[in-house]
C-alpha cells in the first residue's frame, strides 16, 4: 500500500480529522480520538486493533507492539509498502470502529458514525 492510499482509506471514513505530529507522523482520529498514525519518514503505520487482532499480529504475524501505546493494544508495522491494500484497509476500518464506538453517543451522532 502507498501512503496516498493509507491517507484516502483513512480521509474516507466517517469524521476523521488528521493532525501531523512528533516532527512528520500524520495522525489520524475520529473524535478527537487516534485510531491510526501513518510516519511517511520510514513508512512505518500503526493503528488501534481489538485485543485478539491484536494477539494474532504481534505474536504470529509480521507485526510489533507499537511503541508507547502497546498496553492499549496498538500494533506497528515497519514498511507499509510490503502490505497488503485489503489489509491494511480492512485493519484501518476496525481501528476506526474501535476508537468511534467508545466516543458518547451525542460525538458519534454528529460524526455521522
């Protein structure tokens, strides 16, 4: 996956603001919340998963706990271009799901989510 391609799954989807942050990271949240930060430095991303996505792609799969925000389940990726579109995208909608569905009914209500 490309970063443009990173960004427009992200821009996509509903009420998601991006801020850059710590230098160059792009991080983007949904209610003032972060479910996803893409560093177009060295390609690495990570994003929110649920606690099993979580398990299964840092123990079996390519994917690392992610630096200071391991204990609330985030995974790391080092090369996003080695990643696979669907994935990513499928990985990207959940992290959002995630965030939004602990946002209070009146926030999700006027993100649209």
């Amino acid at each position: 996956m490309t970063p443009a391609a990173f960004e427009a799954v992200c821009h996509a989807l509903p009420g998601v603001t991006m801020d850059v942050q710590w230098g160059d990271d792009h991080v983007f949240k949904v209610g003032g919340k972060m479910f996803a930060v893409l560093a177009p430095s060295d390609g690495s991303f990570s994003f929110k998963a649920s606690d099993i996505a979580f398990e299964v792609l840092t123990e079996q799969g390519p994917g690392k706990p992610a630096p200071y925000l391991a204990r609330a389940k985030w995974v790391r990726f080092a090369d996003l271009s080695a990643q696979d579109d669907a994935e990513v995208t499928g990985w990207l909608r959940s992290a959002h799901g995630l965030v939004a569905a602990k946002l209070t009914r009146k926030v999700r209500q006027d993100l649209g989510t």
